[in-house]
C-alpha cells in the first residue's frame, strides 16, 4: 500500500508506526509473534477508513443515476453551444418574470414607417421559477449522513487502538485530532457540494403564454410548459383555436419526456385527428419547444450572445423541424420614447417539406419584450406604451404602474385637471337640475338606520329597483 507522507493515510500509518515502536520497548517480554506486525495493522485500519470514503463514489454513481432517470445527460447542452453558458441562481431570478404585450394588426403594406398599427387584442407571458419533487428515495434517505457517521465510526476505533499504545498521549493524540478534523472537513465539504448540486437540479421554470385577438373572429393560443434549468423540455401544452361562429376549430400539441424518449399528441377538432407519435432522444436531442425558447432568448438578451447556432423544435401539427438562432448582439435603440440598448433575435423555422418562416424578437437587454414579428404575418406584437421601463439596470420583473408616473408628463396632468373641472361641473349641473336625486339618497340612508338589514348588497339592489317604472314580475311561464 504507496502512500505520501503528507496525506492522511501516511500521517496515519506514521503515528502507528512510532507507538508499536514505543509499545516495543517498554514490553519487551511480550512475544513478537502474538503482536500484530505494525503494517499490517496500521494498514488495516485505513483500508477500513477508505473503504467507507469510497463509498462517496457509489453514492455519486447513485446520483448520476437519479439525473439520468429525469433525462438529464442524453438531451443537448448548451455548454458546447453558447460560450460560458451557466444558469445561476442570480440568473434564474432575472429571467423569471411576467410581461404584457399588445397584439396589433398591420394595415395594408407591411412596413412599419408607413402603416399605424391597430390594436386588436394582447399576449401575456409569465416565466415562474418553482422548486421541482425530489424522487422518494431522496427524500426518505439521507446517504451521506449514514456515510460520515461510518467513517467517523472507524475513525474513533484507530483513535482508541492508537491510545492503547500510547505512553505520551498528550503530544501524540494532538495528531490525530488533526487527522480526525482534516478528514470530517473533507467530508463535510463533499457532503454539501452533492447536496447543493442535487437541489440546483430541482429548481425548474414554469412557463405560461396566453393570448387573445379579434380579427373578425375571435383567436388565442395558450402554452404552459415545465422547463428545467437547461431549458430542456419536459412537459408543454400548446393550445391554438379560433371561434368562427358556432363553431370552434382547436389545435392541441403535447409534448411529454419519458424515459429515452419523447411523447407527442396532436389533436384538430376541424380536421378530426387524434395523432400519437414517439420521437427517441437520439432523433429530437436537440428540441427546444415554444416555452423554452422564450426563456432561451431571454437568456441571449441579457449575456448579450451575438452568434448563430442551431437546436430542433415543433410544429402544431407535431412535425420536428429545424431551429436557426441568429442573434445580433447589442445596439441602441427607442423603447417607449426612451434611448437603450437592444438585441435583436431572427429566429428560423424550416419545416421538413423545406418552408422556412422566420421570426424576428427585439428585447431590452434586460429580456422584455420591445416587439416580435413574423415574416409575412399581418399581426406584430409589441411592448405595452403605457409600460414604464427603466433606462438604467433595474430588476427586470419591478414594475411601474402609470399611477406613479403619469403626473410627470405635464401634458398628460393638464388633460387630467381639464377632464376633473369638466366632471365637477357636470356633477353639479345635474344635482341641481334634479333635486330629487338628494331626496332619493335621503330615503335610502334613512331605510338603512331604521331597518338595519343584514345582507346591505341585497338591500341596496331591492331598493333602487323598486324605483323603476318599467320593472316587470319574472314569472315562470315567461322566456
């Protein structure tokens, strides 16, 4: 057994070695062969202490084992993809956070310079970070405290075999406390890093969009997926429908990681289908689905990535397709009347039948929104005008309401004292017009008093209808 005589295991067999030495010479009448040969015993007792830390290997397999069983390893990294990507915590706060966008039809001619936008509905997306259920054998057992107290276990019988041959145990036993704590930090040390590697795999992003406009219909989507801290996809569920009268035409998309591969269901109401696939890993290792990508080009805004690089995605219909990220990088631009910088994202989507549509996101390098816009599409989405966005670094998911701001825009609080005279005057027009209104109120306040009812909402609703001339008795046989 090759040890060094600064580590450990040397420092031990060193100190065992020099008490059998003086256990030696003050018993020299004890046979050499009903002793134990130094070596062997000092030796002994490590393999015993280094079996019990060796066993931090078969509870670091046993880990690798856990992320395996939740499809960590054989889905993409984007390690070897974007340069010194790392998601933090830090980074998990800033790219959890809710916006609202409004949704607005182009008229005529697609460029912006020449066309006013109409609003025609909104989109709002909302990015949660929530810890995820650990597996019940985690739960239920704690692997390492079991560990340490074995190891300190075998620890303690060294310390006492040691003792016995001790002369001087006021010099020698300071040596072992020394190895004792050195080790017990060793341990304490790996113990948190697997603790503390296992619990940042358990935080996971829930991601939810859901919009609604009207272009002579009524139409909306919903997406709400369950995204880990690699962005990888482990459960979507996207929702596309559009109200045509009586009749409402819904396409449906789910996607579900299972163990080495992925479930997909698509289902059209319009098209009666029903369709059930699976894709292995191998095929779709690359997937990003609709709810990670709007964390991912988040996480692009805000590390400010200027690259291209290439991942998969799907279609409503279920159908694996390419997905090309070409960021831009950083530039100055106008968001809300205000100067800061930008990034803009195209985004291109290649069917396997070869259509290619591409989509182009300008975001804040805080991650918001400032527009998105489809090639070809008549409908843009914008960032909220009433939205207050600071030009320095704030935390990005701190908002604030018109309320707090509208007053500094001079032009804005002349209106709002023009529209408060008009109102005031028009109040007070009406109640001299119509004296009976004070009577009225009178009436009311004095029934409540005197009667004192429990249900006030109730009351308040009887009185006040029994004013109306026209109030018709509901009776059964009337439609």
């Amino acid at each position: 057994m090759s040890t060094s005589p600064r580590s450990i295991e040397g420092r031990v067999l060193s100190y065992l070695k020099d008490q059998e030495r003086h256990f030696c010479s003050e018993h020299d009448e004890i046979e050499k062969e009903d002793r134990d040969i130094p070596e062997e015993h000092a030796e002994n007792i490590l393999k015993e202490i280094l079996l019990k830390v060796n066993k931090r290997i078969v509870c670091k397999d046993r880990y690798d084992n856990l992320k395996l069983w939740h499809n960590q390893f054989p889905l993409f990294d984007l390690e070897d993809i974007i340069p010194d990507f790392c998601i933090s915590e830090e980074m998990m706060k800033e790219l959890a956070f809710p916006e609202t966008l409004v949704i607005s039809e182009l008229d005529g001619d697609s460029d912006m310079s020449e066309t006013v936008p109409n609003p025609v509905g909104a989109l709002v997306l909302n990015i949660l970070v929530t810890d995820a259920v650990l597996p019940e054998s985690i739960k239920k057992e704690s692997i390492d405290a079991e560990l340490e107290i074995e190891v300190m276990q075998a620890l303690q019988k060294a310390k006492q075999v040691a003792g016995s041959m001790n002369i001087n145990p006021d010099v020698e036993r300071i040596e072992v406390d020394q190895i004792e704590e050195q080790l017990q930090k060793s341990l304490t040390d790996y113990d948190r890093l697997l603790n503390a590697e296992m619990m940042a795999n358990t935080k996971k992003f829930i991601v939810h969009v859901s919009s609604q406009f009207n272009n002579g219909y009524n139409c909306g989507s919903r997406i709400t997926a369950w995204v880990d801290r690699k962005f990888h996809t482990l459960e979507e569920k996207r929702t596309e429908y559009l109200q045509e009268d009586a009749f409402l035409n819904e396409k449906s998309l789910y996607i579900g990681l299972l163990s080495k591969k992925y479930y997909v269901r698509h289902t059209s109401s319009k098209e009666d289908v029903d369709e059930r696939k699976y894709y292995s890993l191998a095929k779709c290792q690359n997937l990003v689905c609709e709810g990670a990508n709007f964390i991912l080009m988040r996480y692009l805004a805000i590390t400010r990535y200027k690259g291209e690089f290439e991942l998969s995605t799907t279609y409503i219909n279920g159908d694996l397709c390419r997905n090309i990220y070409e960021c831009t990088g950083p530039f100055m631009g106008k968001v809300n009347n205000k100067d800061m910088e930008v990034c803009k994202i195209y985004r291109h989507i290649i069917e396997k039948c070869g259509i290619e549509h591409m989509c182009v996101t300008v975001l804040t390098v805080h991650g918001r929104i400032v527009t998105q816009e489809w090639d070809g599409c008549s409908y843009i989405i914008n960032i909220n005008p009433l939205q207050f966005v600071s030009i320095g670094k704030p935390s990005p998911y701190d908002r604030k309401g018109l309320e707090n701001t509208w007053y500094d825009d001079l032009q804005l609080f002349f209106k709002y004292l023009d529209y408060k005279t008009e109102a005031e005057i028009k109040m007070k027009t009406y109640m001299h017009d119509h004296p009976e209104v004070k009577n009225i109120l009178a009436d009311y306040l004095n029934n409540i008093i005197l009667m004192k009812p429990q249900n006030i909402l109730t009351f308040t609703m009887d009185f006040f209808q029994s004013l109306c001339p026209m109030k018709l008795a509901r009776m059964s046989y009337l439609n």
